[in-house]
C-alpha cells in the first residue's frame, strides 16, 4: 500500500509537473501575441501619421516609452533620438503602449 501510495504521489507531482511547464508556455505564447499585437498597432500609428513603415522604428519607439515614466519623459526621449513629434500624437502613442504592452 506505501509503494502503492508513493507511486500515486509520483505521479502526480509529475502531472502538476506538466501543467506547470504547460501553463507558462501557454503564458509565453500570449505575452508573444501580446507584443505582436502592440508592434502592429505602433506600426500602424507611425505609417498612418507620419508614413513610417520600419519594424527598427517601431521598436525604438516602444523602446522608449517602455522606459519612460510619463508621457513629458516620452516626448523628450523621442526628441533626443532625432524623432520628435506633434504633443497630442506623443500623448495617442504612450498611452497606446501602455495599455497593450505585455505584463
């Protein structure tokens, strides 16, 4: 019966074992469709306002504002990169990205 009982918890440790590798895979894999969909919308803000197409471009921007505490540091980052642009845009694409960007 002990063996009997060790081999169950065995099992089931494995089981649990197997979720878990299964469940942060399955994490993985939204936080990935989550960062696709984040550089899709980015990528169709930037060619939409100012015709900009470039994947390079649309993760400096991401970038940037992943690191930025507010929308001011936002706006001055993107200026110091050479990529300044109109206030109310600025304000539409941090908060964009920090709706969407993946936990």
């Amino acid at each position: 019966a002990a063996a009997a009982a060790a081999a169950a918890v065995a099992t089931s440790s494995a089981a649990a074992d197997n979720l878990d590798a299964s469940t942060l895979s399955a994490a993985a894999s939204v936080n990935q469709l989550e960062l696709l969909a984040l550089k899709s919308k980015v990528g169709s803000e930037l060619d939409n306002h100012l015709g900009v197409s470039d994947d390079s471009v649309v993760a400096f921007v991401i970038d940037l504002a992943a690191g930025a505490d507010s929308v001011e540091q936002f706006a001055q980052l993107l200026k110091e990169g050479g990529a300044e642009m109109a206030p109310s845009f600025v304000r539409n694409l941090f908060g964009t990205i920090q709706r969407m960007k993946p936990a």
